[in-house]
C-alpha cells in the first residue's frame, strides 16, 4: 500500500507529498478562496496521464532504437456538467519530431501504451470516460 500525505497551509492551498517524497503545491482560484499558486486537483489528475503514457511511449520507441528528438503530448478533455463533474471524454495528441521515424513503430509504442503499461489511462477507461488518441510524426 502506497502513503500520501496532504497538509493544509491556509486559504485553499495544500502541499502534497508522495510516496517518493516530492511535494506538489495545489491551490484553488481566488473566487473560491485560494491565490492561484498551484495546479488544481483534476488539472494534475490530466499531468499524471500525459506524464504516465509519455515515459512509456518514449520508454518502448528507445527500445525500438527510434531517434526522437521532440516529443509533446497535448490532451483535451470533456467534463460531466453535473456534480462530482468527471471527466468523461480525453483526447491525447502525441507530436513526435526526428529523422526516419517509423510510423509502424509510433502506432505500436502509442497502443501498448493505451492497452497495456499506463495505469493512469486504465483508471480514466475504467471510470467511463472515452479516451482517444491521434498522433502526428515531423521530420
């Protein structure tokens, strides 16, 4: 079992520490009480996903000995109108840039990362939301 910790520092500002012990400043608005000097929950919830299917993609096409030499995710998201609000639809947009690229190679990393390795993605899947993916390769 895995511990996280929250500790409240006044307003609507909270720091977070992981089981790995790095801290994660969280704020709120100003309309809702907080100074806007962090993330706030559901943005990192989104981070978490792009970072999770990110390393494994880029992890699987180093082992494909693909030369990427830029890498960005881009994610958009729909949200339930309606209280608790969940995410119900996410697009990921993986931009890759390097010399040679094989798409066959891109499209197979991308899968394995969606039907596979990232936990995160599961848990949106699982949850009900609809999660796409498109991808495009520059040279």
């Amino acid at each position: 079992m895995q511990h996280f910790e929250l500790t409240w520092n006044g307003g609507m500002e909270f720091v977070g520490t992981t089981p790995s012990g790095h801290k994660v400043l969280v704020d709120s608005t100003p309309e809702k009480g907080g100074g806007d000097k962090g993330p706030r929950p559901m943005e990192l919830l989104i981070v978490g996903l792009a970072g999770c299917t990110a390393m494994d993609v880029i992890f699987i096409l180093r082992r494909m000995r693909e030369k990427v030499q830029e890498f960005k995710v881009e994610i958009d998201t729909e949200r339930e109108e309606s209280h608790p609000k969940v995410y119900k639809s996410i697009h990921i947009k993986y931009l890759f840039k390097g010399e040679n690229l094989s798409e066959k190679n891109i499209k197979r990393a991308i899968d394995l990362s969606q039907d596979v390795y990232c936990s995160a993605s599961a848990t949106f899947k699982r949850s009900g939301a609809t999660v796409t993916y498109s991808y495009e390769i520059k040279s």
